[in-house]
C-alpha cells in the first residue's frame, strides 16, 4: 500500500527542506526565513542559535502552522514523522499540537490564557489527550507544577496567569508544553528569563522527557553554554539563512563559519576568574526587507578579502548536509584562520 503523507517511523523524526518564510508587512515583503533545511532524528537535541532577528522563532513556528495565513507566504517541506505539516488542516494542526508536539514559547504572556486558572489549562490537554478524568488530570497539572519548581502547586494550580510572576508563568509554560510528554519538543529560550538554578531544574526536565520517550527536542537558545551541556546537533542561524550545522562538539570545537566565531567570541566565560571582555560582533544584522546579495554576513566579515574578489558579495555560499559551513573561505583557509586568528582570543 503507498500512502501520500510518507511512511512514519521511518526517515528523519522531524525534516524541514528549503524553508521559505515572508510576511506582507506596511513596509514591504520580509524575508524572515530564506532557504533553511535540517533534519531531526528522534531522542536528539538540535541546538538553534543567532542574534535575535534571525529567524531561529519563526522557523520553528512555521514546523507548529502557527503563522497567520493572511500575511504569510510558507514555502518548503515540513515532514513530520513522515506527515506533510506545510498546508496540513487546521483540525491536523490542532491535533498534533499540545499531543505530539509542543512549544514552550518565548514570550509565556501569548501562551497562556488569562481567562483560565492556571491548573485548567495544564489539566485540560492532558485530560483531552489522555482521557484521564478531572480529578487525575488536575493532580497531574499539580505534579508538573511542582516539577517546574512552583512552591504550594496545589495551592498555585487555582490561581490565574496574572497572578503569577514573569518566571512562573514561563514555568507554568513549561509545565504545559511537557503534560503530555510531546515526541517533538520546541523550547525556545525556554530559560532565559529563569534563575540558574530553575534553569537547571527545567534542562533536567527536559532530559528526563528525551530519556523516558525518547522525545526530540529543538532547543532554541542564545546561551551557547547551554547548547554545549544539552544539544547533540547545532544549527547556526544567521539573517533568515542557516549557516553552519555539525555536531554541537565539532561546532564548538571546529567552527568554520566566520560569524560562529563571532558568537563564540561574543559569548562570556563563565569559567574564566577574570571577566574577559566580550567582543561583539562589529555592525548590525541586515534588514530582512533588503537583504544584501551573496552571504548575509559579507558586511560584517573580516574575511572577504582573504576570498577575493567580489565573490562574498555576489555569490551565495551553500549549506550542505551534514557538517557544513555556509562560507566561501576554503576548507584549509577555514582552519587556519580559526586556528591563528581566532582561537588565542577565545582563551
Ligand atoms: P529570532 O527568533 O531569531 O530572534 P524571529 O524568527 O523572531 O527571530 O524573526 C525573524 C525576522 O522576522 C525578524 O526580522 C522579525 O522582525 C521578523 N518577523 C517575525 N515575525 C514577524 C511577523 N509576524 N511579521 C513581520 N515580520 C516578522
Ligand atoms: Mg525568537
């Protein structure tokens, strides 16, 4: 028997081909996410990282169907566990969210409901997703409070949203993304607002749904600390482009994309006794309204004389499969000059 949506089990967990996403907006056509690909296999931790602005969010709303259709052009393959997500249903969409897959959000104001307790709204997936009655699924909305670090959670489980501080409310986020123990988790800066010690609490979490389901799990994050403790693959996201993937440990260990070691560079040691000063990255990120031709990056690179000519200004560079650097440097020019350049400053 062939069937259309592909064959589930087989294949990448999670595959997005040759992702296009743009808005209509007042000012002109933003080209938020231009030509991404990459695969996620079950029970792996892909590792998404890039300045703000540069499509690491919506990309990944795009995997959930969560853009508003009227202003948003989508183009690509999204496969889910072998189901073409890009213009699946509404009720496909509705049905796969909060039961397979769930998103921890950025910004848990436009997660939650303020209408509802905050317990109603853990509970109610998890009794629709399961069939638990109330009562089960109630104490288990009151267990994951307490797993993500809510002090009196029987207590707390009656109050609203607003009622809540910031970071519990992201908690309370986390607890209902993680109710139904999705197979596809997106976290996106899920610990940014938290203290270290939540944040460790909540990483823990995380693992635990990855060990006990074997769950996949996006991990969009501006700590690459964090992506070094959690991730097995990277994804370095640059100006709505993807532009370097490897293994977190060849990534780390090996960049080879000038911007990657920009935001190595860039990032604090927290290991370090003395505050080594940071080096940001010189300039700012494109406009996504304009975006300059050949690589996105060639305004802000130290390294386009050292390719030459007017290539990096003319010519995209290709992302392959696999470990790859979307950059025009040769794969020799790449390790030495990371090698001489950069490493003695990244200490
Ligand atoms: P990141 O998550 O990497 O910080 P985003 O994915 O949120 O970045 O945004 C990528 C680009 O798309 C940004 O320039 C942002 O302003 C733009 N953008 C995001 N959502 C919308 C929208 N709904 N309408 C118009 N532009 C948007
Ligand atoms: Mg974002």
């Amino acid at each position: 028997m062939t069937t259309t949506t592909g064959d589930p089990g087989a294949g990448p967990f999670l595959s997005v081909r040759d992702l296009y996403v743009r808005f209509d907006t007042e000012d002109g056509l933003v080209r938020a996410v231009d030509g991404v690909s990459f695969d996620l296999e079950r029970g792996r931790t892909l590792g998404i990282v890039g300045e703000s602005g540069s499509g690491k969010s919506v990309t990944n709303l795009s995997v959930l169907g969560l853009h508003d259709p009227r202003t948003t052009h989508t183009r690509g393959e999204i496969l889910l566990d072998g189901q073409e997500m890009t213009g699946a249903t509404e009720r496909t969409l509705e049905r796969l969210r909060g039961n397979k897959v769930a998103m921890i959000f950025q910004d848990s104001l436009t997660a939650l409901s303020p209408y509802y307790t905050v317990g109603r709204q853990i509970s109610e997936p998890y009794r629709k997703h399961t069939g638990a009655s109330r009562k089960e699924a109630w104490e288990r909305a009151v267990a994951m409070l307490g797993k993500v670090g809510i002090p009196q959670p029987a207590l707390r489980a009656k109050d609203y949203p607003h009622q809540f501080s910031g970071g519990m409310r992201q908690r309370a986020m986390i607890a209902m993304a993680l109710v139904c123990d999705p197979r596809l988790l997106i976290a996106d800066e899920p610990t940014t607002a938290l203290d270290v010690t939540v944040q460790a609490q909540i990483l823990d979490l995380l693992h635990d749904l990855q060990q006990e389901f074997g769950s996949a799990i996006i991990l969009i994050t501006h700590d690459l600390g964090v992506v070094a403790n959690t991730a097995d693959d990277l994804l370095v996201m640059y100006a709505g482009r993807a532009v370097e993937r490897g293994t977190v440990r060849d990534v780390l260990r090996e960049p080879r994309h000038p911007y990657t070691w920009g935001l190595l560079a860039s990032m604090p040691r927290l290991e370090s006794d003395v505050a080594v000063p940071l080096a940001p990255i010189p300039g700012a990120p494109p406009s996504l309204l304009a975006p300059p031709p050949g690589c996105p990056f060639h305004p802000r690179c130290a390294f386009v004389s050292e390719v030459g000519g007017d290539r990096c200004a003319s010519e995209r560079p290709v992302l392959a499969e696999g470990r790859s650097a979307a950059c025009h440097l040769s794969a020799e020019q790449k390790r030495t000059l990371f090698d001489e350049r950069i490493r003695p400053r990244l200490g």
